[in-house]
C-alpha cells in the first residue's frame, strides 16, 4: 500500500478508531510541522522587515561573530571564505529559504523539499559557528519531516500527488 493510499484513510472514523496511538503520532507530527513553519515564517518575515535583501545588515552580524569565535576554527574559515564574501546571495537564499520552508510546511506543500531546504538553511548556520544545543531539536523535527509524508496526511501535496502521481514534489 503506498503511502498516498494510506493518506486517504487516514482521518476516516473507521481508521481513527483502529489505530488511536497512530492518530495521535500523526496528529503530533502535524502540530510539530505546523509550529515549525510558523518558526521559520516569523524568522523570514523578519529579515524581510530588517531589510536583509538590500542593507548590510548581515555583513555586520558575521563580522561579529568573527570577533567571537576562535580564529583557527571552521567556522571563521566558513565566515570568511564563502559567507562574508557571498553576503547578498547568502541573504536572499536564507530569507527566501526561510519562506518557502514556512509555506511549504504551512501548506503541506512540496512539505518534504521544504524540509531539505530548513535542513539545508540549518546546517549552514551550525558551521557558520551558530551551533549550540538549541540547534539539536530542529535538526531532529527536520529529519521527522524528511521521512515521513506528512503533507499526504494533511496538505496540498495529498492534492498534487493525486494529480501528479510519481511525482517526487508532492511524496
């Protein structure tokens, strides 16, 4: 049984009743990919607010962190070798990441390549010297996202995938 098949039944009364424990898991999971998107939607709004795209507000966050990391770490290196020199395009693609991670988990939408892309956005910040033990949750909920089809269960991709079976977007 595929999992798009699964997905149809899933929130019949006769399902819900056979499989309470799973109902729940299911249910958690969606609260988690909902709460996560609405995370990475107020942390793009606000670099859109901040104005990321066009000042040089990024450059100065980096070059403060330089000040606090080690300098013969990874993360200096990383800083400084790609980040700072590449400063515009690392705005647009971590505030648009951000976005489209929020719509996509939002909207159970393309839900799994939302995910590859917070994971993505995620570890850049780790090795950019970002990391701390606050980091370890949202890199778990991302791989709960990537292998389970949530946005089957509840999203536009139960939608698509039906429309578009095989498809890789909507899995």
């Amino acid at each position: 049984m595929s999992a798009l098949d699964t997905a149809r039944g899933l929130w019949k009364w006769q399902w819900i009743s056979r499989h309470p424990l799973l109902t729940i898991g299911v249910s958690l999971h969606l609260l988690l990919r909902t709460l996560f998107g609405v995370f990475w939607l107020a942390a793009g709004i606000n670099k859109v607010r901040k104005d990321w795209l066009s000042s040089d507000i990024l450059t100065e966050i980096f070059l403060d962190r330089l000040t606090e990391l080690p300098p013969d770490s990874f993360a200096v290196l990383y800083l400084q070798s790609f980040a700072i020199p590449l400063v515009k395009l690392v705005a647009w693609v971590v505030t648009v990441g951000e976005l489209y991670s929020a719509l996509g988990l939002l909207l159970g939408l393309t839900t799994r390549w939302a995910a590859r892309v917070s994971l993505f956005i995620l570890f850049n910040l780790a090795i950019g010297g970002y990391y701390d033990a606050s980091l370890i949750p949202f890199f778990l909920l991302n791989i709960l996202f990537l292998t389970k089809p949530s946005g089957l269960w509840l999203g536009l991709d139960r939608l698509l995938a039906r429309r578009f079976p095989g498809s890789r977007w909507f899995s």
